[in-house]
C-alpha cells in the first residue's frame, strides 16, 4: 500500500469531516467516535463535496440534496444518491492521518 499524509488528526474534530487532495485526488477525512474513514469527497448524485456534508455515526450526508453514504463501503442508503463512492485505507501515524489513494475500496449495494 502506498499511504500518503491527507493533514494532521488535530485539523479533524471528531464528528466532522475535512476536504483535502491527496496525491491529486480530494478525499473526505472523517472522525467519528467508530474511528477514522476516508471516502471520496464527490458525491455521486450531484457532484458537490462529501465533506461539506453532516456525519452521524458511521454516515457522511451530502449538504444538497440529502444523500446519505456509510463511511465504512460508501454504499448510499439513502436517495437520490444510487452509485457507491470509493473509500480508501487510512492509518493514524502519530499526528499524521495517511490514506492509500492509489488502492480504492469499492463495494456495491446489495
């Protein structure tokens, strides 16, 4: 696997997510009390950032038309949205948060 630094675990408070680019690619950062996910930060409905969205639990909602997407598969449970977002492999390193850009996690509904 090939980890990269997406920022720091203080610039992620737990319950919020953190839009940043990693190796070219924008990733939703999230913190939650279930641990740290990484997920694709486009939508797959509207194409709007994840990351300006709510979390709850182990869920990241888009801010504009209320699609709901687990942070564990990216698989949305929740309409409009029908298309699954990639997660990705994260790890905590000391203060750093590393994702895995390069090998995407990609689960389809059942």
């Amino acid at each position: 696997m090939t980890f990269a630094r997406a920022c720091a675990t203080a610039e992620v408070s737990a319950g919020t997510a953190r839009a940043t680019i990693v190796d070219g690619v924008p990733v939703a950062v999230v913190s939650t009390d279930q641990g740290w996910f990484a997920i694709s930060d486009e939508c797959s409905h509207a194409e709007v950032p994840l990351s300006d969205g709510d979390v709850e639990d182990c869920h990241i909602e888009c801010y504009m038309h209320g699609s709901r997407f687990d942070l564990r598969t990216g698989v949305p449970d929740q309409l409009p949205a029908t298309v699954p977002v990639p997660i990705y492999p994260i790890t905590i390193d000391g203060d750093d948060v590393l994702v895995d850009v390069a090998n995407p996690i990609h689960f389809e509904e059942n």
